[in-house]
C-alpha cells in the first residue's frame, strides 16, 4: 500500500497579492510549472499515492487545475474543504478517514515550501528512530527572526523544546514545514481552528516523541513576493549544480550570468541580455535590446525593446513599455500595461490596470502597504466588509473592514482624501472613491 500525504493549500494568499486575485497561490507558477507541482512530483517519486490538499479559498479552482494530475503522477488528489480556516492542525484531524486509516506513517507539508525535498531519507530516518514524529529543519544566518528548534544534550537528533525569536542564541536550526508523523498523532487533535507548531508539537515534546532531520540544500517560503525571487534564485541556481537540461545553455549569445530558465514558446529579440536568475515562461515576447536579471516573467506577457527588468515579477499577459525601467520588487498583476518610459520602483499593480506615470517610492506609489494604525497596502476591492473595522490613520481616521484590508487597492493618502467614511462595520460598498483623483474598482 502507498503512503498518503497532506499539503495545507491555506486559503487567500494575500502575501502574495495581486498575484493571487487571479489565481490560488498553489497554482502560481514556479519555475514555470504550478508551484504545487514541484510538491505533488516529489511526493509521488518516493511511492505516496494519496494526497490530501487542505483548502478554504476556491477549491473549485484548484480541483479543475490539479485533477488532470492524477494519471500522469499515479496519484490520488482529494480536496478537504475548510467551512472555516482550521489552522495547521485541524486539516489533519478533518482529514482524519484518509491519513489514519491504516498504520503508515504520512507527510505533511507547508504549500510555500521550495526546496529538495528529502522524502526519501526522512522517511528512513522517522523509521529508523521509531517515534511518533520527525519535523525537517534548516540552518539560517539570524535564528532571532524565527522559532528555533532545541535538542536534548544527550540526543542530536530529539527535540527538547522550541524558542519563539530567542534574544540569545540557543540554536540555528527552524521548522522548515515539512513533517512525517504517525497516525496517533491524530488523536492529539481536536477538530477546531488549532495550530500544530504552538500546541500538537509541544505536547509531542513533552512526551519525547519529536525528532527533527537537518535539511541539505536550499529552502525557501516563497509565499510573498520577496521571497519569492529569491527562491527562484535558489532554485534555479540548484538546477545548475545539477547540471539540468532545464535550464537554458550560457552558450546562447543573450545569456548574461547564467541560471536562466526559458519556455521554448518563447521570444527573445536581438542584442539582450538575460540573466543572471530569470525565468520567462510560455509565449513570452521579449523585444530588442531587452535586459532582464533576477525576474520572472509568467505566461504571456510582453515586454518591449529596451525595457529594463530588475527583481520584478511580470504577471499574466502583462506587457511592460518601451525603455520602461521596474525594479525592487515591482510585482504585475494580470494583464497589466505600464507605459513607455514609465519608472516602477517596488510598485504593485493590480489586474487590468495601465501605469502612464512614474512610481518612484515603494510607500508613496500607487499602492504603499497598509496595516492597522500604519502605512500600508490594502490590496482589493471594499466588497462584503461585514469584518471588524481597521483604522487607516495615514489616511484620516477612515474605518475600512478587516476583510477589506485583505483584499483591494487604494491610492496613496497623497492623491486625496476618502469622499465617504465607513462608519460602522456592514458597510457593503463595491468601490472607493477618492476626491480629486481616481475611482478604484475592487477585483
């Protein structure tokens, strides 16, 4: 019998916005196949034949994209759905027929994980120490920014404890998302909203049955645009140590620096230079005398001659002007235009718009980040705000849902102030309108 798996999917994906008001984070592509993918091969190469995608935003959507899987990878794919977000360890316990139906042990996995995964070794190391469960870890520079993982003096490998952002150094290894865990592990967990890293692993530890195994290689969160980048930089540079055929050969006159991924539907002009780090999916065009290091270019999209193109992300048949410059982790929704000679400086764009002016500051662009009491992005549309109210006081003392804050773009405070304040929770407004400017439409 095949052994069974869990990828917690999560729901909105708002960290990784605009990318994901057009389609479900797990579907976005990666190195030019849905990031998902990446998961799903590695599972089935190591014998998993069942896997559970824990979900509560759009599984439709998901179940259309990754049922097509199914024969090519020799794989079950069910769609658990979350009538509310259950955390990290409620999917475990709603999944409870399927991954506690015989005494196999079955995997877990964070959906923004990249890395080599180690299925193969983990799963001879969770059986070779007998307990209940192993959780993957990584070294990283600056543990204080992290939970770390503490292991008993007389064992390396058994967990003693976990510090939460230790001011001290105790350790350098983090959970890296990625567990092999018995069954009875099931039976530790209520069917409610409950987190496993807070509350089923420390109980775990406590009765010494968690072990952890050092990850070799690269990881990375790729769940926010940032990190996104620079997980397809690990990515692809781990490709090249590999010597694989994906990549596309430095003897190629555009290739400037190495570890560049092209879709063979794609065009590429005279006289660019691409690289080093880029990836340009499917029935992309890239015109004359392009430049293009460390960005990725997602099917479709177009990009002008001499435009140049720096830590960006280009969505979905968008199109990028003529010596027009991104930079700074600029990231373009779907089928987003930018001008000729436009400047983008950490902008983010939603789908469907046209950029003709400049953005020169990340936080006094288009779209600067929102959080509550603080500057910041509000990305979507005010649809349903029916939430608890967020105050915005960089803009005015304007009240806007927490669901809102989730999900819409709003202009800067510098292009005017809010024509209606939302004064009580309920407010069922589909836009906004900002005075003396612009009308921002919500997805």
């Amino acid at each position: 019998m095949g052994m069974k798996a869990l990828i917690l999917v999560g729901g909105f994906g708002t960290r990784l916005r605009p990318l994901t008001l057009t389609l479900p984070k797990p579907l976005v592509e990666f190195g030019n196949r849905p990031m998902i993918l990446h998961q799903i091969e590695a599972l089935a190469a190591v014998g998993v034949t069942e896997i559970v995608l824990a979900v509560n935003y759009r599984p439709e959507v998901m179940t259309a994209a990754l049922k097509k899987y199914e024969k090519e990878y020799n794989v079950s794919i069910t769609f658990s759905v979350e009538t509310e977000p259950l955390g990290t360890a409620g999917p475990l316990k709603l999944a409870e027929k399927i991954l506690g139906k015989d005494d196999e042990p079955f995997f877990v996995l964070n959906s923004d994980v990249i890395c080599d995964f180690p299925f193969k070794k983990l799963v001879e190391f969770h059986r070779s120490h007998g307990n209940e469960g192993t959780i993957v870890v990584t070294k990283v520079e600056e543990p204080s920014k992290y939970g770390v993982v503490v292991h008993k003096p007389d064992s390396p490998s058994r967990i003693d404890r976990f510090v939460e952002k230790p001011v001290e150094f105790v350790g350098n290894r983090i959970n890296a998302g990625i567990y092999i865990l018995n069954p009875s592990v099931l039976k530790r967990i209520e069917l409610r909203p409950t987190s496993i890293e807070q509350e089923t692993f420390p109980a775990i530890v406590k009765d010494g049955q968690l072990h952890s195994f050092d990850l070799e290689g690269f990881w990375m969160d790729v769940g926010q645009p940032k990190d996104f980048l620079s997980g397809t930089c690990l990515y692809l540079s781990s490709l090249s140590k590999k010597g694989s055929k994906l990549l596309t050969p430095n003897s190629e006159p555009f290739i400037h620096g190495g570890n560049v991924m092209i879709d063979p539907t794609a065009t590429i002009g005279k006289n660019c230079k691409i690289g080093p780090n880029v990836t340009i999916g499917p029935d992309v065009v890239i015109g004359d005398g392009v430049r293009l290091q460390r960005s990725v270019l997602l099917r479709g999209s177009k990009v002008k001659e001499h435009a140049w193109i720096k830590s960006t992300i280009v969505g979905w048949n968008s199109t990028v002007g003529r010596w027009a410059r991104l930079e700074n982790v600029s990231v373009l929704g779907d089928d987003v235009t930018i001008g000729d000679e436009v400047y983008c400086n950490g902008a983010s764009v939603l789908p469907h718009k046209s950029i003709k002016a400049n953005v020169e500051s990340k936080f006094s662009s288009f779209f600067p980040s929102f959080l509550p009491g603080r500057a910041g992005r509000v990305l979507g549309g005010v649809r349903g705000c029916d939430a608890d109210e967020w105050c915005l006081r960089s803009s005015g003392d304007y009240h806007v849902s927490k669901e809102a804050s989730h999900g819409g773009y709003a202009p800067p405070p510098s292009f005017g102030t809010l024509s209606s304040r939302c004064g009580t929770a309920g407010w069922k407004q589909d836009t906004w309108q900002w005075e003396g400017t612009r009308h921002v439409v919500g997805p």
